[in-house]
C-alpha cells in the first residue's frame, strides 16, 4: 500500500509538475511570464463576473423577479 501512495507522488513530481517547475526556474527572469498562470485564471474569472452581471441586469430588465418586501411568513 506504500508503494501505491509513494507512486502517486512520483507520477506528479515527475510527470504533472514539470510546467510549474519551469515556471518556478523563469521566475528569476521575468515574473510576468512566470505568472502566466495566475493571468489565465485571473481573466477566465473577469470574463465569468461580466457574464454573470450581464445576467442579472437581464433579468432585472425583464421585472422576472419578485422584489415585495415581506417578512417571514412565521413572524
């Protein structure tokens, strides 16, 4: 069973990790492409929020939802 976790280990640091290794030993060099990662997600996560946005202000265009204020029903 040791054998299986400590092969595990080696198929990432051998196999899965060697593009962040690369960019670990570039950081030196150029710290904008080293974060090239960071970038990717960061501009996957604008384009997500201003698509999520575009959403709601559809949806609160169209009065689709119920903007009554009320209280619990219990109170």
């Amino acid at each position: 069973m040791k054998d299986f976790f400590y092969a595990i280990q080696d198929f990432f640091e051998t196999f899965l990790f060697v593009p962040f290794n690369l960019l670990r030993e570039v950081e030196l060099e150029n710290w904008w492409f080293a974060n090239a990662v960071t970038w990717l997600f960061l501009a996957i996560l604008v384009v997500c929020f201003v698509y999520w946005m575009l959403q709601l202000k559809g949806f609160n265009d169209n009065d689709e939802e119920d903007k009554s204020i009320s209280s619990h029903s219990y109170l």
